[in-house]
C-alpha cells in the first residue's frame, strides 16, 4: 500500500469512493454529506492546497482524506466539553474508503499514515469531526483511540461531534 498526495487524475476515482460513501450515509437517514458535498471543486482545492491524500495499491484507491496542518476555525468553540490539548494539530475531513473494502483494516492503514505523516511535523494530536448520528465513524475513531471532546458547528451551522487523538511523541 502506499499512502501518496493525491493528484488531477484521481479525482474521478476519489468522487466515485465519496459517492459510494453518500450513498452509504444516507441510506443510514444521516443527513451529512448531503447536496453535492463534497463536491468535484472542493477535492480539487484540496489536492491544489496539497490536503487530499489516498492510500493506493497497484493503482487502484482504497481510501481517501482531507489531512490539514492549518488552523480550523470551526474547531475554535467547543461545547458541552472541550479539546485535550491546545497545541498545534492535524485535522482529518472527507475521509472515505471504498465501500466494497469496508471493515478490512484499511481505513486503520490510511490512518496510522496521517499519525506518521504528523509526528514527521512534529505535531501531536489529530482532530476529526462528524454526524452525531454517523454511528460507523463514531465506532472507527473510537476504535483508533479518538476521545470525543464536546460538539463544534460547521460552516453552515450543522452540530457535529468533535474527536481528539493525542499522538506518542
């Protein structure tokens, strides 16, 4: 496996991972990820801002992600908690793997990259947020040893849970 920025050319690949994840999402009645997000424009300003990554095997993608360095200022105001630490973090968004591979280690594999990927900039903790009713991801992080933290709002307004890994160092 290799875990590799994404590039132009995968991003049809990418949206048909995304697009299996939706459909996934929604047929939960979880409205996240809803009217068009995220869209074609939205990975293409992640690969050109150099976020979007992919774990890939023999050319084909497995999973993919969003892994930012920089500051998230929907992650400034937490409620009903708080965050772990207050240093600089890694943030994880539109993280998805393609459904006919759900439940094979592979998401833990993209994953275990972001935490190495961050310690390589010395950075130790990992925040992600999602749905309060996205059960799957709730059971993921709280397999990978994520501690929810409070609720934050995004953009739009929509509460989500937010999710804190301090990382060894």
């Amino acid at each position: 496996m290799e875990f590799r920025l994404a590039r132009y050319e995968d991003v049809d690949e990418i949206m048909t991972i995304i697009k299996k994840a939706q459909e996934f999402i929604h047929s939960k009645g979880i409205d996240q990820w809803t009217n068009g997000y995220p869209s074609r424009e939205v990975i293409k300003k992640d690969i050109e801002n150099g976020y979007s990554y992919v774990l890939e095997k023999n050319n084909k993608i497995y999973v993919t992600g969003s892994v930012s360095f920089d500051y998230e200022l929907t992650y400034n105001d937490i409620y009903e908690g708080k965050w772990i630490t207050n240093d600089r973090y890694s943030v994880i968004h539109r993280m998805a793997i393609d459904m006919d591979y759900k439940g094979s280690g592979l998401s833990d594999e993209f994953l275990k990259n972001v935490e190495d990927l961050a310690k390589e900039k010395n950075i130790f903790s990992i925040k992600i947020d999602t749905h309060r009713e996205n059960k799957s991801m709730q059971g993921f992080l709280k397999k990978n040893h994520f501690i929810y933290c409070g609720i934050i709002y995004i953009k739009d307004g929509s509460e989500r849970f937010a999710y804190e890994k301090v990382l060894d160092r």
